[in-house]
C-alpha cells in the first residue's frame, strides 16, 4: 500500500510540477499556500451544507493539491521553517474538522428521511478516527519514532471523500440517495479508527520491544 501510495504521489506531483516551478520562481510563500489551500477545504463545508455535493467533492480535492505545494516549495525556496511545518499540519486538522461538520449539515437536514440521523454517528466516527491519526503520529514523533503506518492517511481521506462527492454527489442508487458517499463515510469511520489502533500498536512494539518501563505520562 505505501509502495502505491508514493508512486500516485509522484505522478501527481509530475501532473503539477509546472504549478510548483512557477510558485518557486516567483518565491510565494508556503504559508500562504497552506493558507488558501485552507480556505480552499473550508469552502467545501459551506457547499455540503447547501447539497452542492459535487462542486464540494471538487473543493476537497482541490484543497488537498496544495498540500503538494506548500512543502515542495518551501524546500526549494529556502523558506522551510518549524513554524511553518507546524502551521501546515494545524491548518489540515482544522479543514478536515470543517469537512466533516459540512457532511453532518448534509445529512442533518429535516428534509431527509429519518435513517440520515445514523449518518451523524459514523461521520463523528470518522471524524474521530481520522484526528487520532493524526495525533498518534505527533505523539510518536514527540517519541522520536516516526509513524506513518496504516491505510486511511490524510492523502487516501482527501481522495475517497472528494472523488464519492465530485464524481456521484446525491445520485440515487438502489433505492438510497447518495449512496457511495454513504458508503465511503462508513469505511472512512471503521478503517481510519483502525489506522489509529495499528499506529497504537507500531509504537507499542518500537517502545517496549524488551518489555522496559512504559514513559512517565505528561499532562495534555
């Protein structure tokens, strides 16, 4: 899965390479661009909430090239910062939370059929599992381990929720509208609450592989 995942890498970033040399060229800022890619993904919440679920699907997907920008071009200009690593990694935090808060006005609508209200609940799932990923990998860096197991990372989540969203949007299937987003919120709440419970594990056996004392806790 890792070895699929870094080659869809590279080809996206060849497919954008003109993109990035002219962000280079002209030394825009990283920062800035995790800002509008930022904007970019919040925008999409405003649209799932008003059932524009395509153009919503298109905006996450759009949100998500820029997080192939802002690092490259920050490598390649000269302005790599810890800030601006940490300013990037919070940035993608709060768009996810602003993703799933849309697809909950989606699906809180009373106008929708009554069987919508279990939506809420796998997309609080999903919208649970998909933090504690990211907060199982900060922790096991914090630990000096770097933790990048696991199938549902951010890049697999931006992919299935925009490509459900863009390509299928509300269209009826089998009698359910909107079905493939349905489905992919619900393999998004069960696979990413097993990413994280994998990353628990991973650290686990690259912490105590000899069975010595677990760290002292710290308050967070």
């Amino acid at each position: 899965m890792r070895a699929a995942r870094d080659l869809g890498e590279r080809a996206l970033r060849a497919i954008f390479e003109p993109a990035m040399a002219w962000l280079t060229k002209r030394r825009v800022h990283p920062n800035a661009i995790s800002t509008l890619g930022f904007v970019i993904t919040c925008s999409s919440g405003y649209f799932f909430h008003q059932h524009h679920v395509s153009t919503a699907g298109f905006l996450v997907l759009l949100g998500g090239v820029f997080d192939l920008f802002d690092g490259t071009v920050a490598r390649r200009t000269g302005l790599a910062s810890s800030f601006g690593a940490f300013y990037d990694s919070t940035l993608d935090r709060l768009s996810e939370i602003v993703v799933y808060l849309g697809l909950l006005s989606l699906y809180n609508d009373y106008r929708l059929e009554l069987g919508d209200v279990g939506m809420i609940y796998w997309i609080v799932l999903a919208l649970a599992g998909s933090l504690m990923i990211s907060y199982t990998r900060a922790r096991a860096e914090a630990l000096g381990i770097a933790c990048y197991v696991g199938l549902m990372q951010r890049p697999e989540r931006v992919i299935l929720i925009g490509f459900a969203a863009l390509i299928f949007g509300e269209t009826p299937m089998f009698g359910h509208q909107g079905l493939v987003l349905r489905v992919v919120i619900i393999v998004l709440a069960i696979l990413t609450n097993l990413t994280a419970f994998q990353r628990i594990w991973w650290v686990y056996r690259n912490t105590r592989p000899d069975g010595e004392p677990p760290p002292s806790r710290t308050e967070n």
